[in-house]
C-alpha cells in the first residue's frame, strides 16, 4: 500500500482514497458484473479491490451510468446498471490481437 501511495509513512494507518480513471472503472464494474450479475451493484467487488468505500459508490455509479457502454435502469427506486453489449467492448485490442 505504501509502494503504490495509499498510504503515506510507516507509521500511516489510514490511506487516502485513490482515485480512479475511466479504464479502471470499467475493468472493475466489468469484474464486479462478471463476477456478480444483476446484483453486483450490492457488492461491487472489483470497486472494493481498488479501495472505494461506500461512501463513493454513488459518484462512481452516476461515471458509469454516463458511459456509453454501460446503461443504468431503476425500478422501484433500485439502481441497475449493466454493460451494453459485450462487457469489455468498450476496449480496443491490443495491435497483433484480434
């Protein structure tokens, strides 16, 4: 935790919350979707592994909601978000893979 800047000295027991881009975001609400299906958005795993605590899920799902490879619904005041197509779509392969 240190090496990577969550947290700051060795006597630092509390990190600061990293933030995160558009890429990780995707990776991580595509692993938490994969990993979950329609209730992932209970327990986003892949947004715990990159340390966001509850109280950030609500920014990161209005990110999510806003890209246009993922879509959100509500019904009954329940926020659903789910990938539009393919769940990684949105990335572009790597030169030589195909």
């Amino acid at each position: 935790m240190r090496n990577i800047g969550v947290l700051e000295t060795q006597q630092t027991l509390e990190g600061k919350i990293p933030n995160i881009g558009t890429a990780p975001l995707l990776v991580a609400s595509g692993y938490s979707w994969e990993t979950h299906g329609d209730d992932w958005f209970s327990q986003p795993t892949g947004w715990l592994y990159l340390f966001q605590p509850e109280q950030y899920w609500d920014s990161l799902a209005e990110r999510l909601s806003g890209h246009p490879s993922w879509e959100a619904s509500g019904l009954h005041g329940n926020l659903r978000l789910q990938p539009v197509g393919d769940t990684y779509g949105w990335a572009e392969p790597r030169e030589g893979n195909a």
